[in-house]
C-alpha cells in the first residue's frame, strides 16, 4: 500500500522515444516524491533501454490505421477497445488517480481508460503543434501541458485548460546544465555530434560525411565524429568518414548520449521533441534538419524559436545538399565566439524543471477533483 497522501498515477506513452523519454522523466519526479507509477503502452515502448525500469509496466493492445479501408478502420478499433478494457481494469485495480498520456496511437487505449472511469485525465504535448490523439482528446481531457506556449492545432477550449510546462527531459541531462560550454580554439579538437533521433537518419548518414570531406583540410583534421546511424547505413557511413581521412565513431544507439552531448561543440541533427528538449536543457549549438514528413510539419515548427534565438541553424531537407551543410558547419567551427553565442541562446531558452512543473500540474488536478476531501490512499 501506497503511503498516506500519495497517488496512484498511469502514464500512457510509447512507440518512440519522444514520447516515451519525457513520459520517464515525469514517472522519475512522481516517484521522487512517493507516487506510484504505472507505465501502460504497446510492445514499442517497452524497448528502450534504462526507461521505467522501476516502474509497473503494462502493455496494452493498440493500433492505428489510415486510408479508406474500411477493415482496416474496424481492425484498429476492436483492437483499441480490448487495450481500453485492459486499460480499465488496470486502473481500477490499482485505484489510479489520474492517467497522464503522452501522445502517439499507444497512449490512446489508456487515455479513454482514465476518462471513461471519470478520473483526472491529462496529456503533454512534446511538440509545437498538438499530435493527433491529442488533438481528439484535447477536448475530453482535465489539463493540457504544453511544451511550447504557441502550440498549433489546440482550440480554444483546450487553450483555456493548457499550462506551459515545458518538456522533461532525462536526469543525466540536467546533470550536465551546469557544466560550463567551453568553444574550442587553435588548433584543439572538436567534437561534433550527429543524431536522428531513436530511429536514427538515414540522410544524415549520407550527408554529414559528405559535407565533412568539403571541409578545408586544417578544420577537417580537427573534427571528431560521434553519430548515430541506421543498422542499414553504419557500414557505409564509418567507410566515408575513414576514406575523407576523419576520426568517427559510428553507432545504431548510444545509451551514453547524454554524456556525448555535453562534450559536443556542435549538434546535427532533426528536429524532434526530445532532442530540442535536451539541446536546450543542456546549452547546445546546432544545425537542423527537420524531417520532411513529419506530421504537420511539426519539426520545423519546433526548431522555430530555437533558431529565432540564435541558438543554431535551420537547413530543410528539401534544400539540403552537401554544399550547404559544408558551409554552415564551417560558418561555425572557425568561429569559437559564434559557437559560444549560441550555446548560450541555447541553454537560455532550457526549461530544466519542466518534469517538476508537469509533477505539481499532475497533483493539482488531483487535488481540485477531491476538493477539500484529503487524497485517498492508493491500493
């Protein structure tokens, strides 16, 4: 049994680390404070390594399906509704007090749990532009926690229940904030991290090699490479930095990032929820290229005010050549005092408590459904 006053809280997420990575970091700063934590997602979200290992963890079943096929329509939705009856019985078995869903097709079954039980139902939004399960919740939900103020796609009725909380991001980040961002001058080394998110990119795989082997030759021996790669593209991608002369260690995951983006001088990357978050957190430098496809174009919008800021630069996929990137990355290495600029626009822009912020929002909306009644126990 749960301690008096603490609560019973489920948290829907899955399917990518976006979701997933903040959705861990709220469940760490519950449990902090001596809530218990019960993780419902789908098969995916279970995959990733050091996330929710100490939390309960669930896996329901979900589905999504797009087109006009009508079968398809009706598999999703028997599929939904058994994840929702699990969902349910979950709940109600644990005495939740309130459900918090991360967005993504895997929150929904555990997100319409919560609701149909009339408990405090909430969803975070990682991205500039609300996702579409949230988009069809936004309506029945208690709060929306935002992560950037101007969030697109919200309604005016969600607007009036939404609180800018920022996006949680790992510990290990928060931990490395405060370590000072030291540009690197002469002839020192500099690191240069290249991330696509947890799926990796298969065109920065192409691409930085590229734009790397155009650098003059005193800067390019300088470089060092860490990058993450599709499985499919290591081989090629390690075969291209070797053959332009540059020292590179290529890897399908690094379970160590947060360690490699504090020793970063300059980031590539996409623009996804998790890892804006942490450029920021953390005080980082990078060049953007959002992904093309992305619903709603919502990478682009979330590298908006981060590159507003002078934080770092926006090169669109459509437009992204090898040429380009060449110049953009030379635009910062042989400058120390733009580098140093812009972790510092970078790191000003961070919200480091936002997995506090979403915490307290969780316990208030908890707290306004009893009223004045003193929060039950968890079973």
């Amino acid at each position: 049994m749960s301690p008096p006053g603490s609560l019973s809280v489920i948290i829907a997420a899955g399917g990518t680390g976006g979701h997933m990575i903040p959705a861990h970091a709220l469940s760490e700063e519950l449990m902090r404070r001596g809530h218990r934590v019960m993780l419902l997602s789908d098969a995916r979200g279970l995959r990733f390594p050091g996330l929710f290992e100490r939390a309960e963890r669930h896996v329901l079943e979900s589905a999504t399906a797009s087109g006009a096929n009508p079968i398809a329509w009706l598999k999703a939705a028997a599929t939904i509704w058994k994840g929702w009856a699990e969902g349910r019985r979950i709940a109600r078995k644990a005495g939740a007090d309130a459900v918090v869903g991360f967005g993504g097709y895997p929150s929904l079954p555990g997100l319409l749990a919560g609701i149909s039980l009339g408990i405090p139902s909430l969803i975070h939004e990682q991205n500039a532009v609300l996702g579409r399960v949230n988009r069809q919740l936004q309506h029945r939900v208690s709060a929306i926690a935002l992560t950037y103020a101007d969030t697109a796609r919200l309604k005016p009725a969600g607007r009036a229940k939404a609180k800018q909380t920022g996006n949680p991001v790992r510990r290990e980040i928060l931990a490395a904030r405060d370590q000072p961002y030291e540009a690197p001058r002469g002839d020192a080394l500099m690191r240069l991290l290249v991330v696509g998110g947890s799926q990796g990119a298969h065109i920065l795989g192409r691409l930085v090699p590229e734009a790397v082997a155009q650098l003059p030759d005193d800067l390019r021996r300088r470089v060092r490479v860490e990058q993450q790669c599709r499985s499919e593209d290591l081989s090629a991608t390690a075969k291209a930095y070797s053959q332009a002369g540059v020292d590179a260690d290529c890897q399908t995951y690094m379970a160590d990032l947060p360690q490699r983006l504090a020793a970063a001088h300059l980031v590539v990357s996409r623009a996804g929820a998790s890892t804006m978050a942490e450029l920021m957190a953390m005080g980082r430098p990078a060049i953007l290229i959002p992904f093309a496809v992305a619903t709603d174009d919502h990478q682009t919008a979330n590298a908006a005010g981060y590159v507003a800021a002078g934080a770092g630069l926006l090169l669109p996929e459509a437009g992204a050549t090898s040429a380009r990137l060449a110049g953009s990355l030379l635009g910062f290495l042989k400058s120390p005092e733009s580098l140093s600029s812009a972790a510092a626009a970078a790191r000003a822009l961070g919200v480091p408590d936002a997995a506090a912020r979403l915490a307290d929002l969780v316990e208030h909306e908890v707290r306004a459904r009893a009223g004045p009644r003193p929060m039950r126990k968890a079973a």
